[in-house]
C-alpha cells in the first residue's frame, strides 16, 4: 500500500437505539500482519455480551437503502435502522436483545486494506483472526455467532471448519457450501453472467481505494486516500477472469478453496431455499448434510432472496437458535432434542409468484433426517412419445429411437427443447428430496470435419402443471418465476467416482478435475447421469411434471443464471444436433417419492 495506515476509531453514543457504535475499530491480522476494519455495535448498558460477527465485501458503511433502495423498502420495518446493511442482521435489533453485532469489511474492500481476493483462503484466514479477536474483547461474553445470508452465509462454512476460539454456534441462511459446484459451474458448466453482475455491481464498486465512493453514496472514501488504477488493479483478484480460466477443480485456484465440511464442530442451523435452485440451495443441504456438529439443523424456506431473512417467523427462529448456544436458554429445545433436525416448507397449490403473503400459506413438516428415510426413489422412464412413465418402454424387436434437438449454436432454427410429460396424477404426489436424470446422449457435429474438443452440454428443467393445464410458478432469488428445479451437465465431465463417500446413488459424485476429463466424439453415444438440485413440490390430483431437455438455458427460471460464454461455450465445440437414444438405452427421472 503506498499511503500509511491509520488508526481512526470513532465512538458514538446513540442515546435514540440506546446502542455505541464504534466505527472503523482496526483488528490485526495475525496470519498476515494486515488490518481489518471493523463497526462494532453494542448495548449501551456496561457488560459482556455474546457477539455476532459478519465478514463480506459490499462494506460496512453502505446504508441497505443506497445499497437496494426497492429490497430495503419492503424490508420487515423491526429491522430497518440508519445501521441497516444488505444481507447482515441489523444492529438495533440485535443490540435491543442483548447481542454486541461486529461487522467488517473484508480484506481489499471497503476500509480494509489489502488485496480483494473474495472467496479464497485469505478470506477464511481473515475471518478466523476476526473472530478470535471478538471473542476476547471487553464487551464480550466469549462467545461468537455468525448469522448472515448469502456471501455472509457461504463464507461461515469454511471458518467454521478451521475452529476459531470462541466461535459458538453458525446461521448459514441461504450460502453455498461448494464454491465450485454450487456457484461457479453448474455441472462443470461455466455460471458466467451472475459472476458478471455480482463482480461488477456488488464487489468491484467497492475495492478499498477506489475513487468516489463518496460522492456516489456507496460508502466512505477510503479513509487512507485513493489509488490510482494500475495499483487498485494490482490489489484485485478479478472473479471473471479467475472463473473463465480456471475450469477444473485440481486448478490451483479451485483447489485452494476446498475444505472438509465435516471439519466443522459448532451448532449449526442451516436455512435453505427451495426458490434457489440456481444459487445457495444445493450448498445448504450439503453443508448440513455433511458436517460434524452434533447439533445441526436444516430448515427449508420459500420466497425471494433478500426478504424472508427478516421475517418475523424466520428472526424467532434464528434468535431462539443463538440464545440456546450463545446464551444457554434454550427455551425452544434445540439442545434437548424437542426441535427436530430437519423442516420442510411444503409447496402446495399455486400461490403464484414473488407473493410473501401467498407462500406463507405454505404448510411446514418436521423430519427427523434427512434425506427423507421413507422416501421411495421412483423412476419414470422418458419414452420417444414425449412421456414419462413409471413403466419401461419395450424395444424388443423395434427399431432404433432417437429423439434429437438443435444444439443451440447454428443457424438452423430447429427444435431447441425436448419435454417429457408425466401423465396426470390420480392422487396427490409429493416430491422431497434429492433429484436425478439418466440420460443416453449424443452429439452430430454441424463442423466439419468436427472439432478435435467437441462437447455435449445438457440442461434440464422440472416443471410442475396444475390439471387446468397452466404452469405452477415458484418464487426465485431476485422475485422472478422459477420452476420446480433444473439440473446441469457437461457431458465431457460425466465421469463419475462410485468409490467417493460422498457419492449416493441419487447424487452422483463428480471430482470435475483435469483428469477426470472424457472424450467427447461425434455420433457416440454416452449414458450420463445429471444431478438436479434438491427440491419440494406436492402435485395435486390431475397435475403434473415435465422434464425439458435443451442444450441451452431455457425460461422460466434463469435470470441472471445464464450460462453464455463464448470463452466456456465457443459455438464450434458445442454447435450440430444433440439426440437421446432409446433403443437399448434406458432414459429416466429418479424422483424422491415421500408415501
């Protein structure tokens, strides 16, 4: 850093929200000699108090309300302050219930000094320091909650696995766990445009230094002054750039964020959304699945992904949580087995979408697993009539079935989506749980001769139809439609390690290395198995589901998702006529069927 480090804590004594703020507190960094800087908010009455600590980049100082003026003003009005920031728990609220609320800016961010390397190791060793410093502190009781949703909530995972001193109990509200298979390529397929998005509005626009941040009300200038561009470029990881070269998960920027869930001690409640089935969901389940605490705890919601965090309902919940493992009152029995492990928000009738009111009519079930011991993994079988059924197609004696779709690349304008429908029920079916397609593939190249690397990619897409014909409409992160899941495969990733203690048959695992890499030959057919996320959805009596086939993203349910570039997705590798064979191939949908 060219200018010097300064020390310039501020201490304010608001008598209004009878709370302190201490403003820009510095933390060393014991793992690197670097600083953090810090807000710490805390009741005004002289004590020690448990802690809940925050690390991310979308910084301390940015009011919610420049932040996301539209999210804050649907914000639940108990959690809106002056303090209020996108995605951490409010200060007042906090405070008011006997908590001190820590909030830093991650290292290269905001008022932190350093390099901006999100997502990293860096990330962890930070937080970890920052954590062991709360906990020693005056005003604390030694204990340390982290509660937060979405960078606040994926980045609790990998700390919490490294076992800081003092941290106590964790609430990963909709965070990914798998920073390469949740968010980065789904399938080993690149997730390019929210990457974009994110980088560009959320992260970037925030590097400590940058110049009129200020003047464009996203925070404070920097308090040491700023830099010029090649010295905020040198202090930058870029996530575009790091993403689209870095495919495979042995590639050292991958392999540097992989832990072990299972590393991980403290309680843990673990909220995930089915709406999220492009972003967070699949992370939360794993991460609950997987990890070593002894009390953990998987809760499934519904709805948009900036509000439920503050709902009165989902507030109670996480507060009675953080009260028995950073209080010890454990009023609603987490510790002593009175709450079950496992709820389940249950998708039932059509409430439409981007409706809070709506889904909240939603009925909920605990489960004491998960998955779900009773569930009946049932295969409905794709056929070349466009069906599913739960009985195999006869081929005996046929000739051979091929049902095929454009790739998506040339400029022929033929079929782009396959879709296969389930009959309409006779009775109510529901469907909870992990979600998989056994699909026959193959490829025609339009080049010719074909390319040396062609590839295959698949993405599919489960639909729920009401027995009046129209679609079932479920609410995504950013309050758009979405569908009952979608799934994703890279066919040159479709290796499969059986031997893996994380592979199940209803969750196929994948290690997506270099290694791992399969050729990919034109008019060669190859059985793949694609993981859909995790989901719920109860079908009346005359609906149904489809499954869509298409070589490309497809409507409902994309949004920012798209999965588009040129770099990943160049149109000669990828361009001709995808096919599903039948004949001497089983095709099928394993759904997770609870009786």
């Amino acid at each position: 850093m060219p200018n010097q480090i300064r020390d310039i804590n501020e201490t304010f004594v608001d008598n209004e929200n009878t709370l302190i703020f201490e403003k820009n507190v510095s933390v060393p960094l014991k793992w690197n000699g670097g600083v953090l800087r810090v807000n710490v908010y805390r009741p005004q009455a002289v004590g020690k108090y448990p802690s809940l600590v925050t690390y991310g980049p979308y910084g301390k100082d940015i009011h919610y309300g420049d932040f996301h003026a539209k999210s804050f003003s649907e914000v639940n009005p108990v959690h809106k302050s002056k303090y209020s920031a996108w995605e951490t728990p409010d200060p007042v609220f906090w405070t008011k219930h006997g908590y001190v609320v820590v909030r830093a800016d991650e290292q290269g961010l905001g008022q932190s000094p350093g390099v901006l390397d999100t997502m990293s190791a860096s990330t962890a060793n930070s937080f970890f320091d920052l954590i062991e410093w709360t906990a020693v502190q005056d005003w604390c009781s030694g204990k340390v909650g982290l509660l937060g949703v979405s960078y606040y909530a994926g980045s609790q995972w990998r700390v919490a696995a490294k076992r800081p001193k003092g941290l106590a109990a964790i609430v990963p509200h909709e965070g990914m766990s798998d920073y390469y298979r949740d968010r980065c390529r789904h399938g080993g397929i690149l997730s390019n445009n929210f990457i974009d998005f994110w980088w560009n509005r959320q992260v970037i626009t925030n590097q400590y230094g940058r110049p009129g941040r200020s003047k464009s009300r996203w925070g404070d200038d920097t308090i040491e002054g700023d830099l010029d561009a090649a010295e905020l470029a040198q202090n930058c990881r870029d996530q575009n750039v790091d993403n689209a070269t870095n495919p495979f998960l042995d590639d050292e920027y991958h392999a540097s964020k992989v832990f072990r869930l299972e590393d991980i001690e403290v309680p843990l409640l673990s909220v995930a959304n089915w709406g999220g089935n492009t972003l967070h969901l699949r992370g939360n389940v794993e991460g609950y699945t997987w990890a070593g605490s002894k009390h953990k705890f998987l809760r499934f919601i519904v709805g948009r992904h900036d509000l439920p965090f503050y709902y009165d309902e989902e507030v109670e919940v996480h507060r009675s949580f953080l009260e028995a493992f950073l209080k010890d009152n454990d009023y609603a029995g987490w510790k002593s087995g009175k709450m079950p492990p496992v709820s389940v928000c249950l998708r039932k009738g059509n409430v439409g979408f981007n409706n809070p009111d709506g889904e909240k009519t939603f009925s909920r079930r605990e489960e004491m697993e998960w998955p779900i011991a009773r569930t009946e993994y049932t295969k409905f079988f794709l056929t070349p009539d466009m069906d599913l059924n739960t009985a195999p197609r006869e081929t005996s004696g046929m000739e051979p079935s091929v049902l095929s779709y454009d790739a998506g690349h040339s400029s022929e304008q033929g079929t782009k989506v396959l879709e296969f429908r389930m009959p309409p029920v006779l009775s109510e079916l529901e469907v909870t749980g992990h979600v998989l397609a056994h699909l026959a593939v193959s490829v025609d190249s339009s080049v010719s001769p074909p390319p040396e690397k062609l590839d295959l990619d698949l993405f599919l897409t489960l639909r729920h139809f009401s027995a009046a014909g129209k679609e079932i409409p479920y609410t995504g992160s950013s309050g758009d439609a979405v569908p009952v899941t979608k799934g994703w495969l890279r066919t040159s990733m479709r290796r499969v390690n059986p031997e893996s203690p994380y592979h199940r048959p209803y969750l196929p695992r994948r290690e997506y290395r270099s290694i791992d890499v399969q050729p990919v030959q034109s008019g060669v057919v190859y059985e793949c198995d694609v993981e859909l996320w995790p989901t719920d959805v109860v079908v009346e009596e005359g609906g149904w589901l489809t499954l869509q086939v298409s070589s490309e993203d497809t409507e409902p349910g994309v949004g920012l998702f798209k999965h588009n570039s040129p770099i990943d997705r160049p149109p000669a590798k990828f361009s001709g006529t995808n096919s599903i064979h039948f004949d001497g191939h089983e095709n099928y949908l394993l759904l997770p069927v609870i009786p």
